[in-house]
C-alpha cells in the first residue's frame, strides 16, 4: 500500500509476468493508443444512410401541427418519420426500464426540452441536419412543472395527461426499514441533527456519446444493430419484445464503447428510430447524437432532495437514521434498475454503522425534464445514500464537537458482526472498517493534517479536511430478488481451450474503458494457468457471447467474473479426467499445480494443459462420459451482492476572497476484496475521484424557471480536467467476499459513491469559521462565496 505506483517494468517479457492476477499491462490499450479501437461512428457499412433529430424547444408544449413536406422534397431526404407514422406503427410509445412508457416521438405533447418530434433519414449527417430545419412544428406552450417540489401540488400542470385518469405527478412511494422502531429510536436519543441535503442532477458525459446502426434485411428478416450499449443481451430482448422481431433473427453489437458510465444502459429514442429508419428505407441507417444532444436528452443521475435525520447518544453512539426523499424522474420514468427497487439501492444509506434502526421513505415525481435517472458510477442509487449517510454523520460530528474521524471509528460495524444484516433488509457480506479508516489517516498524516488546519486557521486561511466512508452493494442479482423487465440479473460465461492450450472466453458483460478483455483473461489464468495472453476475451456481440444483463452497477467482476472462474474451473475438473486418462491413473490421485495436473506424490508424473488440451481433441479413447473438448459454460446466479468499502480524505484550500476550492489533496484507501489487477483497479479509482471531485464542485444540469436546460454543454457542463484534480494517493485493504469463488467485490463505481461526501464535508470544514453548517453541491466558487456570506445559494 502506498501512493499509486505505477507499472514497474513495462517492458516484462512473458516469462516476468504473473501467470493470474497481478499488475499486468491492458491487453486492449495496442489497439487504443494506437487509434485503431472501433468504435460506433467508425462503422460504415455499404448503402448506409444517415438519420437526424428534430428535438423540441421547449419543455412543455402541446404539438398543434407539423408540416414535413419541405423536409421530404430535400433531395437527399430518404424519409421523414413523425410521431402519426410511429402510431400507425405501434412504436410511438416504448416500454422504459421501469415500467413506465417513453415517447419515441412526441404525439401529442412535448415534454422536456430536447425530446424527440421528429426523424429525418438522409444522404449524409449534414443533409439531415439541413432537413430538420425544413420541418414545421406548431407549438401551444404550456407551464412546464421545473421545481420536483411543487410537482405535487394543487394544481400543478399534469406532465403525464395522456395516460388514462391521470390527474398528479406521482410516480411512486416506496419505502424501506422499520418506521415505528425508528421513531422510537428518535424518541429518546439526545441528540438529533436533520438536514436537507440536495444531490442535484449531474450527467454521465462519457467522452463518446450515444449512437446506433441499424441495418434490417428485408430478405431474411435479420436485424443487425450496432449500438453504444452497456447491456447487449438485455437491448435485444426488448427489441424483440418491442419490434416484434425474434431474438434469433437480431444481433446486437456493441464495439469498442468510449465511456459509459451508465449514460449506455438504458435504450433511447435514436435506437428505435434507427431501426424504423432502416426498415423504411431499406439501407442501413446511423444516428449519433451530438454533444448537447447528449446532455440535453440522455439519462441524467441523481436529482434526489433528502432530508436527512441522524439520532445518537451524547457520548457519540449513532442510533438511527431516517430520510425522506424527493425523486425527480423527469417526463418519464425511465430509470435502469431492478424492478423490485424503484429508488434502486438507496436503502444502503445505513452506511457502514451499526445502527438501532433506519427507515426512508422515497416519492418519485414526474416534471418537465429529461428523463432517465440512476445512471452515472451510482451502485444503483447508493451514491446519493452514502453521500446522505456521510453529511448527516458529519453534521453529528460538529453537533457533538467530536472530530469526524473519531466519530466514525466509534460506530463502525464490528468485523465480528459479518455477515452484517442491516437495517433495511441488506446482508453486508464481509467486512472490516478499521484497519481501512486507519490507514487512509496514517496515509494523510490525519493529526498532522489538523495541527496545519489550526494553525492555518489562527492566520485566516481556510484549509478543510473531509472525510468519507462508504460501504457499496454491487453485483445484481441474486436473481430471486433481481430482475429488469423480467430478466433475471445473472450472467453467463464460456471458456474454451482449444486443441494448443490457448483459450477463448465469452462473457455477457460488456466493457466500456474498465479493461475486461484483461482482467477477464486474469481470472481464466489464475484457474488454468493459461499465459493471459494466450486468452482471448469475447464479448459485445449476441451472436458469439452467452446471454446475461450486462455491465452496470459494478457487476461484471461479481457475477460475471463468478461465471469465467467457475467455467474455468469445469474446464479444469475435466481437464482432470483426461489427464488421468493419459497418465493411467485415477482422478482421485491427481493434483493441481498452476497449469498442471500431477499424480500425488510423483510429480515428474504429470500433464500440462496444453497436454491435456491437445488429448482432448486427438485421438486417445476418452473416459466415459467426456466428450471431446475441453470447454465449459456456467450461469451464475449470486447468492449476495457483494459490499466493497473505502476510506477518502480530502484535503481542500478554499481563496477566501473569491471562494475558489483547490482539492490540494485526496487519500482513497479501497477494499474490494481479492484484487484481479491492482493497475487497473488504481486506473479505475482515479477516475471515480475525478468524477467525484467533478460533481462535488462544477457538474450541474441545471434549469431555468422556463424548463430551459442550463447544461447543455461542455461551456455550461463542466467537467474536472487534469488541472482540477491533486496526484490521488490510493491505499487498500483486502477483505475478500465469503460468498465470490474469487473473493472479489466490485470496484469500478467506488470511487464516484464514496468521493463526493469527502469533498464537500471538506468545503464545509474549511467554512466553518464562517459558521457553516451544509452547502449543496457543486461548491463553485459564487455558491462558497454565498455560503461565506450567509446568504442561500445561487445557481
Ligand atoms: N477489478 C479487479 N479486481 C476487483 C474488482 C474489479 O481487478 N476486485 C477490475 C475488473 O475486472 C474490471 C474493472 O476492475 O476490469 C472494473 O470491474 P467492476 O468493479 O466489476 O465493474 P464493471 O466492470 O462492471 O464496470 C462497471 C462500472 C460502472 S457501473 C461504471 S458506471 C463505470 C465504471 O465501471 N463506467 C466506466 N468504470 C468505468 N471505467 C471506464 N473507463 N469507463 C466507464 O464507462
Ligand atoms: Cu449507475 S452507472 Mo454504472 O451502473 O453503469
């Protein structure tokens, strides 16, 4: 452990190289750093066509008329689709993720600026922007509902009127925990903080934006579709479901993706269009969105308001915590998450304490702006609990006078409590806080931090130290209790050996930056000591892959990483088999060494894989039962999630005259349980912290009092750059899962759950000559400057 290290010998022969896990070097950064990754906008296939959008310019409006025969008379115009031609179609309307339908093209109402009214198809990208401009929209306005507060008031305009007997903007309830236990717990507790903290609405911005080709033959009915998709298996299903075509007659593609960060889960209008574009006009037919699209109109994250209460002893004992939230879903509820839970895995805001009781409740409302919800690095929504969690304990910790740190160190649930069940229906699988929350304090100089923060203080410079710790759910299922859209949340894995020992894997997950074609390999190394560079990772296409529900919610190393082992080690039992064949021996009485199957006691006696390999495929009488091959397929099907943790300190400068914040310094000791590659593990934590360090001061999709978006695009939409963000200092514990036949938990949204609340409870302790208590994110410089005033925050 340490300051991130970095690779110590690039240039490692093979031989150098672990054979597993280990630090090993991207097996797809060749093709990435060289410019050959392929990724959507780089398909051209023959006779393709080129669709564009008409979006709406307001956010609420009822359509009157649209006139397309300008449009159409453009002579590169191969079509114009409307929202009456989806009708006559029944695609006006698709099913979302939740339950709930998405407009593919308006109808009747407009309502979100940037929805999708109407779809050109043309000669090239630039014809098709030029057509949109051509079509004809009569809007009648009307009062947008911007404000999630006032979204279920008396009265407020009604976004959803065309579904039958609708009358508010209610989309759910939805609760977990023990109200009564929990009243009773605020009852007697000495102390009680509340707070409303606000997680606004911030955007994913993958540096590739969204994108589909849709290419259908009318001869074979077949539909090939290329698309930016974190979930191939899951996308064809529901394009089966939804184009009536059979899933045996669609592939869905997913090339090299250029960042998806949840912004690729879910299916968008584009998609749909693409495909409606190529089967009228029978070629194949591109859209991707551009920038503004892609912030204006793609899933948004978070847009939670809570208010937080914490209960303790004056002795600083946590006792209960209790929230109610305000969900804004945008126009249509179109969040990607487990069926069962409409606030995804909010319920994990008990965070990493050992609490008497807990109890949320959570109301999703619909209003006038995009829809989407979850996505961005969220676990499922546990960024905005462990965000909660983390305020409200530091809140506690100012309360009390007790320093933050100390706090924490008193209330963490105890290693002997694991298997930990919470107080809202989890089963933390393993875990051990201390040793974590002690080394991120050693790694910080924590004592030394606060002498310089007093010091500092004594000469009126503004110095804030934040801490966070956090506790995650990732790897959905277990099934039983996990579905989307009916589709039980596990995911299959195949591995083949071929007849010279080298091996190909096929996963259902899909990677989008996070290294699978890598870390994938690792996992089949370390069960059949095959050189990771003799594996070759497939995945991304539904003809070659196995089904599963793909990459989100840090699954893929917890249920599918599961899969590759325990096909890996089918393989190896086999491997046995035959391997006693050759030696004439009995499987009983073999042993395995990393690659190799040896008879007990006789190691000179022994068969490699690449032995055992070629056997399987040659010409020796096989025992009864083995077919002739030496490869294996599994299913897997989580017992858990699995509950990765970590301990951030930050350490902010904040210019007391212009209220600027500088992260001068940021600790992130991660556990994740077994790490597969700790390169890649480092590489995924450096980005979380700077999406984390980005949302807790400059990301906001913000709206004005019109519905107007304020954040559509990267002049309004900021994001950190290397100028923004310190050298991050990374540290780690390994507490492996009981549960994983690796050991492994998830890391690859860590760092995005657990970094906003240590930056901004750091803002907030630099501020605290100021008397300030709490400011909502982002912490820009004019938000500080207010907070430093008193004054409430401005946009
Ligand atoms: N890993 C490991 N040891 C572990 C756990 C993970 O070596 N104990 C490795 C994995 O094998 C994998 C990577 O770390 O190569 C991330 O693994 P995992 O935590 O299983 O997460 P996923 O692969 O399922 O990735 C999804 C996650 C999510 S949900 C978002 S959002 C996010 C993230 O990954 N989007 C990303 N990290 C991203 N990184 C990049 N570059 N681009 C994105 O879009
Ligand atoms: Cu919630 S963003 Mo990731 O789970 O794809």
């Amino acid at each position: 452990t340490g300051p991130a290290t970095r690779e110590a010998n690039p240039s490692a022969t093979a031989a150098d190289r672990p054979i597993g896990f280990g630090r090993i070097q991207r097996k797809e950064d060749p093709r990435f750093v060289r410019g050959k990754g392929r990724y959507l906008d780089d398909i051209v296939l023959p006779g393709m066509l080129h669709g564009a959008i008409l979006r709406s310019p307001m956010a609420h409006g009822r359509i009157v008329s649209i006139d397309t025969t300008e449009a159409l008379a453009h002579p590169k115009v191969h079509a114009v689709v409307t929202g009456k031609d989806l009708e006559a179609l029944n695609l006006a309307w698709a099913p979302t993720l939740s339950a709930d339908v998405q407009a593919v093209l308006a109808t009747d109402k407009v309502r979100f600026q940037g929805q999708e009214v109407a779809f050109v198809v043309a000669e090239d990208r630039y014809a098709a922007r030029d057509a949109l401009e051509l079509i004809d929209v009569e809007y009648e306005q009307l009062t947008p509902v911007v404000d999630a507060r006032t979204a279920l008031a008396p009265g407020a305009p009604v976004v959803r009127d065309e579904m039958e007997g609708r009358t508010d903007n209610h989309v759910f309830d939805w609760e977990a925990g023990d109200a009564a236990a929990t009243d009773a717990v605020f009852a007697r507790a000495d102390v009680v903080v509340t707070q409303e903290v606000v997680y606004p609405r911030v955007h994913p911005a993958p540096m590739e934006t969204c994108g589909a080709i849709a290419d259908y033959d009318a001869v074979d009915g077949k539909l090939t579709l290329y698309e930016t998709t974190q979930a191939p298996h899951a996308h064809r299903t529901l394009f089966a479901i939804v184009a009536g075509i059979p899933e045996h007659k669609i592939r869905v593609v997913s090339p090299d993706i250029g960042g998806g960060f949840g912004n690729k889960v879910g299916i968008y209008p584009g998609y749909i269009l693409a495909v409606v574009g190529s089967i009228v006009t029978g070629r194949p037919v591109k859209w991707v969105e551009d920038r503004s699209e892609n912030l204006m109109s793609t899933s948004f994250a978070r847009d939670y308001i809570m208010t937080g209460e914490i209960a303790a002893t004056r002795e600083g004992k946590i006792l209960a915590v209790r929230t109610n939230v305000l969900a804004d879903h945008g126009a249509f509820n179109a969040t990607a998450q487990p069926t069962k839970y409409p606030a995804g895995f909010f319920h994990i805001f008990t965070g990493s304490y050992d609490l008497e009781a807990a109890h949320c409740t959570v109301t999703g409302v619909y209003t006038n702006k995009a829809p989407g919800g979850v996505a961005y690095a969220c676990s499922f929504r546990v960024t905005e609990a462990v965000y909660l969690v983390e305020r409200m304990v530091d809140l506690l910790a100012d309360e009390l006078g007790m320093d933050p740190a100390e706090l924490r160190l008193r209330n963490f649930i105890r290693p002997e409590q694991f298997p930990y069940p919470n107080k809202t229906g989890w089963e933390y699988d393993s875990g051990d806080y201390e040793p974590t929350m002690r080394l991120a304090m050693r790694m910080a100089g924590y004592d030394e931090l606060r002498r310089e923060q007093a010091e500092k203080r004594a000469r009126g410079e503004l110095m804030g130290i934040g801490i966070s710790f956090f506790t995650e759910t990732v790897g959905a299922g277990p099934r039983k209790h996990m579905d989307i859209v009916g589709l039980g949340m596990a995911d299959g894995a195949e591995v083949r050996v071929h007849p010279t020992g080298k091996a190909v894997v096929r996963l259902s997950v899909q990677s989008q930056g996070q290294g699978h074609e890598t870390t994938f390999a690792q996992i089949v190394a370390e069960e059949l000591g095959i050189p990771p560079e003799d594996i070759d990772v497939v995945h991304g296409d539904t003809d070659q892959t196995p089904f599963g529900l793909g990459t989100y919610g840090s699954r893929s190393t917890p249920v599918s990483g599961a899969a590759v082992a325990l096909a890996a080690r089918k393989v190896r039992e086999k491997a046995k088999l035959i391997a006693a064949a050759m030696l004439e021996a009995r499987p009983e009485d073999l042993e395995w060494e990393k690659g190799r199957w040896f008879v007990t006691g006789d190691p000179t006696q022994g068969r490699t894989m690449p032995e055992i390999s070629m056997a399987a495929h040659g010409t020796i009488e096989l025992p009864e039962g083995v077919d002739g091959n030496l490869d294996a397929e599994v299913t897997y099907d989580p017992p858990n999630l699995t509950f990765p943790f970590g301990a951030y300190i930050c350490v902010v400068d904040v210019d007391p005259g212009t209220g600027h914040v500088t992260v001068r310094r940021f600790v992130a000791v991660d556990d994740c349980g077994t790490r597969i590659n700790p390169m890649i593990i480092e590489g995924q934590v450096h980005g979380g912290l700077a999406d984390g360090v980005g949302m807790a001061l400059m990301e906001l999709i913000d709206f004005d009092e019109d519905g107007n978006c304020l954040g559509g695009s990267f002049m309004d939409y900021l994001i950190p750059t290397a100028m923004e963000v310190p050298d991050w200092e990374t540290g780690h514990t390994v507490t492996p899962s009981p549960h994983h036949p690796i050991g492994a938990k998830g890391i690859g949204e860590s760092a995005t759950v657990g970094s906003p609340p240590a930056v901004v409870n750091a803002v907030i302790d630099a501020l605290e000559p100021y008397g300030v208590r709490h400011m909502d994110m982002p912490c820009t410089p004019a938000r500080v400057w207010a907070a430093m005033q008193g004054r409430a925050t401005p946009p």
